[in-house]
C-alpha cells in the first residue's frame, strides 16, 4: 500500500518565480484578460447551495461576521454515524462506480462531516480515504466530482487532525492547483491545500514553503497557476496565505516583499480581492508588535501611543513592515474613502468599513478589529466596540486581533454551519486555532428558556475543552 500511495501522489516540486519577473506577468496577465473580464467581475465571495458542499470562499471580512445560529439540518439524524460509515465504504469501492454515484457520496460525506465531529468514525479509514479522493482527483470526471473530493480532503483532515496528511496530499494538491483546467478547481484546491498545511503535519517549513507558493499566485495574478487575472483563485490565494501567517511567530523576513505584493492588489477591481489583501496588510502590521518581556525597558519609543487594552501586555514594536508606509497608509485611506458610479454600493460600504479598521491597525498595530468605526473630532482618535461573534444562543467570541479573526473566517468557510457543531463538540483542530473564551451571556443564563439537555452537553464540553490559557495579545 505505501508504494501504490506514493505513485497515486507523487508530482513535480513547486519552483516560486522571482520577484523581478513579477511585473511582466503582471502585464502580461492584463492584456490577456479581456475575455476573462465578465466572469471577473462578479462578486467571488458567495456562498454556494449546502447541497453542492462547494463552499469554497465565502462574505468572511471584519466587518460582515454577526453570528453562528444557522440551522443544523442534521441535528434531527440520530443515525448519522451509521450512514457515515455505510457513505465511507461506497466510497471505497470504486469498482462499479459511477460519476454519478461518486458525486452523491462525496457530496453525503462532505455534509456529514460538516454538521457532525465525526473524528472516531473516520479515523481508522484516513489512509484509505485519502487514496479514494486522490483517484477522484486525478480522474477529473467531472468538476463537480473534483471539487467535492477536494472538499472531503479537506473536512477529513480538520476532522482527524492526521500528522500524515499533508505529507501524503500536498503533491497532488499542488499539481491540481497547476495544471487542472478549471479556475474553480483551482480554488478548492488552495482552500484543501491550506487546511492540510496547518492540520495535516506541515509544520513550520512546510508552512513557510507554501506561503511562498501562494504569494507567487497572488504577485502574478494567477498566471503563475494559468488562472490570469481570475478573482476567486486570487482571492484564495490571499485568505489560505493569512491563515498560514498566523501560525508564523516571526514574519521579518517576509514582511516587505508580502506587504508589497498585497499593496499591489489594492489595486484590483475586485473588491474581495482587495479586502483579503488588506486583511493580510493588517495582520502583518499586528505581528510586527509583540509582548514586552520581563528584562526589558520601558524606554522604547512606544510611549506616544495608549496600549489598546490596559490589562493586557504592552506591546513593543519589533520591526519594520514595510519600507514605505506613508505609501500604504495612502492607499488604504483612499480605499476607506472610496466613491465613484463604478462600484456598487454593496462594494463601497464593505470597502470604507474593512479599510477604516485595517488603516486603524496599520496606523497603530496595538489595535485590532474594530466593529462600528469613528473618529472623534476634538481628539482625532478612531475608537469603536470590539467586534464580537455570537456563537449558537449561547455564547460569544471576542475577535481583538486579526489573527483571531483570521482564523476564524478560515475555519468558517471549511466548517460552514457546521462550525458551532465541531466548536461545542471539541475539535481540537478548532479549539487550538482559536485560544478564545466562550462566556455565557446573562440573558440565556437566567432566562426562562432553558437550553435542551443535548445543548447543555455541548456547553460542558465547551467549557472543558475551552483554552484557558488564551493569547490576550
């Protein structure tokens, strides 16, 4: 079984082009993008149908997160594990088959992973599974077939957080990424790509190496993949990018040359495109900020600016983000500002909202993101609540940081409604990649409306696999 698994994976290495040559396929991106143009223009961020599990890339900015309540269609299935199993085996055998047959079964594993942690169901068929998704992969049926097998790539490894995943997937996800035709492909293998780097056993290397990856998608617009100038791969590129930066403890060596490439995409007429290279704009500048330790001064030349929250560390500024940010600071006000008949007033509201908190972090990274953004006059200070996400009736997460935030909208788009299910239930892929407290708000404690026992259940869990020892920073 290793040697057949290791040809049914096997693939070319990843070669990053220069940052030199970046400009000419740039250019050259742009002229051949005319016939792409319709297409590009349409919003890349909607959700498909529950039914198609396709759900790639989603509405997930700072300023569009309210809540968790969506419903559970599966929380009715007392037999989900039973049909799980039964799913996992049609799926593994292949041999009277059809495309048909294989879509429906990709697509039932795919919704009862999302709805339900299903970690001891699979666990004992990781292996085997993965092999069966590669085959779908390579025989490239159907896009659908594709999609949805990159998806249940995707769902098996946040849900058993196997060590071995990413070394065995990787090839074949990168190779998808390349050479597959189809820009929607394209995309779902990025967003499989990043969950197995940071649950399927990368570590920091492995990280660091398909950072790189990504930012040369992101640099040439999608040429260096053959998807020019196509929004949805780009803006993947950007989100499975901030995701694996937040797992990075030190970015000073890719700081300037990141910072620069997403300065570019500023510049894009996609707007989902712009929001997720700000996002990662914001997060750089955050990280350039760390603790002050024990043995140090408060000498720094940190004392003109108030730490954001008083009980928290103090943060000290560590290095430079980028070799220009009055640049940087210019564009994003211009963004947070932005008007013209050419954007919609959908797009428009999202710019100024999102830019006004990442221009806030960029121009003072002790703050996060911030919900409701003003400036008051007589100071010229910005201030605004903290956004908060509400999690089921019951609880809610504080989001003051950008990595949090991050984070969340990644572990959003690959659990979708399923997020409150694996969060209460204690996926550790989840809980370890959000280190937040989940309080319990008054009005459902004392209230009349009780919540049921299997949701009282679920609080316990979350009460007992909940990070005590939360990043305050």
């Amino acid at each position: 079984m290793p040697d057949l698994r290791r040809q049914i994976f096997e693939s070319g290495k990843t070669v990053s082009r220069k940052a030199a040559s970046r400009d000419a396929s740039r250019a050259a991106s742009r002229a051949g993008s005319v016939t792409n143009s319709p297409k590009s223009s349409q919003n890349a961020s909607r959700n498909p149908s529950d039914e198609e599990d396709a759900g790639f890339l989603s509405d997930d900015t700072a300023m569009s997160i309210g809540s968790f309540d969506d419903e559970n269609p599966e929380q009715d299935n007392a037999d989900w594990a039973q049909e799980l199993i039964d799913i996992i085996h049609e799926i593994l055998d292949r041999k009277r088959s059809s495309v048909q047959g294989r879509e429906q079964a990709l697509a039932a594993f795919g919704r009862l992973t999302k709805y339900h942690y299903a970690e001891e169901e699979i666990r004992p068929f990781v292996s085997d599974l993965l092999v069966a998704f590669a085959k779908s992969i390579q025989s490239d049926s159907s896009t659908r077939e594709v999609t949805l097998a990159l998806r249940a790539i995707e769902l098996l490894v946040i849900t058993s957080s196997d060590s071995k995943v990413f070394e065995n997937a990787e090839p074949l996800l990168t190779r998808t990424i390349r050479d597959n035709a189809s820009n929607a492909v394209k995309a779902a293998a990025i967003q499989s790509l990043g969950a197995c780097t940071i649950f399927g056993g990368a570590g920091e290397e492995g990280i660091l190496d398909q950072m790189t990856f990504l930012l040369d998608i992101i640099a040439s617009d999608g040429q260096s993949i053959d998807a020019a100038d196509d929004p949805v791969s780009v803006t993947a590129a950007l989100q499975i990018w901030g995701f694996l930066a937040t797992d990075i403890e030190d970015l000073e060596g890719e700081s300037d040359e990141a910072a620069q490439v997403f300065l570019d995409q500023l510049d894009s007429s996609d707007s989902g495109v712009q929001i997720a290279a700000g996002e990662n704009i914001a997060l750089l500048y955050e990280k350039s900020y760390t603790p002050q330790e024990e043995d140090e001064s408060d000498s720094e030349d940190n004392e003109d600016h108030v730490n954001e929250d008083p009980t928290g560390p103090k943060l000290i500024k560590r290095y430079e983000v980028y070799h220009n940010t009055y640049e940087m600071e210019r564009q994003l006000q211009s963004l947070a500002t932005v008007h013209g008949k050419r954007i919609s007033k959908k797009d428009k509201k999202s710019l100024h909202s999102n830019f006004a908190s990442i221009l806030t972090t960029v121009e003072n990274p002790r703050r996060g993101p911030r919900y409701n953004m003003a400036i008051d006059q007589d100071t010229n200070r910005h201030y605004g609540s903290t956004l908060t996400v509400k999690i089921g009736q019951h609880g809610v997460m504080s989001i003051d940081r950008w990595w949090k935030l991050v984070r969340l909208n990644s572990l959003r788009r690959t659990l979708q409604g399923g997020f409150v299910e694996h969060y209460f239930q204690g996926n550790r892929s989840v809980l370890d990649n959000l280190p937040v407290m989940v309080r319990m708000s008054e009005a459902s404690s004392f209230s009349g409306n009780r919540p049921s026992a299997k949701k009282a259940a679920k609080m316990r869990n979350s009460r007992r696999w909940t990070a005590q020892d939360s990043d305050s920073d």
